[in-house]
C-alpha cells in the first residue's frame, strides 16, 4: 500500500515537472518526435500548443494525454467550462475522438484515488487571464492511438467559437485515407 502511495508521489511530481516543461522543446528550437503543433487565431487572441508525451501513459490508470498550452492575447478573459467546451483530436487514421476535460466529472472515482496535488494538477482551468497561459490536460482512455494525431479542435462555449489546428500532413506516421472514404471528421459531431 505504501508503495503504491509513494509511486503516485512519484508519478505526480513527473507530471509536474513533465508540465512545467512540456512546451519548452520547441521554443529552445529541440526536435521533439512527438506531435507538437502551434495554432494561432489573431482575430480572437487565442493561442494553442498540443503535445502528446507517451511517458505520461498510465499516469493515471487507463488513460493517456496530451497537453495543450492555451494562451490568451485577447481583450478579455476566456471563461472555460469543463462541461460545455469540447476539445477532439484526430487521429492518425482520420478518426475524431473527444476528449476528456474533467477527469472529476467523467471518472470521479478514480479522480478521488490520485493524490491530491494530482488532482490540481489535472483540474481543468477556470479561465485565461489576459496575457496569461494555462496547460490543459487533455485525457483520452488508453486504448486510443495519439502518436501522430492529425488535427486538434477547441470548442470555446464563452466565445462560441471552434479554434481548429491541423498538424503536419506529410508525415510518415499518418496513415493514407482510400479515396472517396468518409473519414470520422467528416460526420456529424456526437455528443457523449
């Protein structure tokens, strides 16, 4: 029992740090090879980077994530509501998945196991000050592929408006599409 509360301590401090770091690679000019895809509306102000980090698989058991810096060079606040804000990320083989916000709200149970720094950690923002930046965690079951995700989507209620970022298309990892396939973002939207 211990073990598993010293391992979690651990894993918390990992993620913490793997947090605090996880947009840094790019802006030092390293190649990361995982998705890290930027995405920039000047009209509205809204910024976003998204990256997927496979060493954080299993932190929380039976998920994987990605972590998206959000910004805000608006004018106002951007108000984020757990439950009304979507965020879905294609996959390499063109299909749409949704993902998790709130793990409090999707999987309370296992939400009240993690540790409580954790939990702070995974807690989805309230909002953006002006000028400021937050990390999302964005969190998907385990048996979904994020590696070379194509595209990634944010649906802000406050603004009413979707921010959409396609990644780099020529990459190796994607998987072609037959022509002529409707893929999973071409249908109607589903909601959970």
């Amino acid at each position: 029992m211990k073990t598993n509360k010293y391992l979690l301590v651990f894993l918390s401090l990992l993620l913490l740090f793997n947090l605090s770091s996880c947009f840094s690679a790019r802006e030092s000019g390293t190649k990361n090879a995982h998705n890290s895809q930027k995405v920039e509306n000047h009209k509205e102000g809204i910024i976003f980077e998204a990256i997927y980090k496979p060493e954080l698989d299993n932190l929380v058991p039976g998920y994987k994530f990605i972590l998206v810096g959000l910004t805000n060079h608006s004018t106002d606040v951007l108000k984020l509501d757990p439950i009304r804000d979507r965020w879905t990320i294609v996959d390499a083989y063109g299909k749409k998945h949704r993902a998790i916000n709130s793990l409090r709200i999707k999987d309370p149970k296992t939400f009240g196991r993690l540790p409580s720094r954790l939990q702070e950690l995974l807690e989805y923002p309230v909002g953006v000050s002006v000028g400021y930046s937050e990390t999302v965690d964005l969190i998907f079951p385990s048996s979904i592929e994020l590696d070379a995700f194509r595209a990634i989507s944010f649906y802000s209620e406050d603004r009413n408006n979707t921010y959409d970022m396609l990644t780099n298309m020529e990459s190796p990892t994607h998987i072609k599409l037959p022509q002529g396939q409707e893929s999973e973002d071409k249908k109607p939207y589903k909601q959970n």
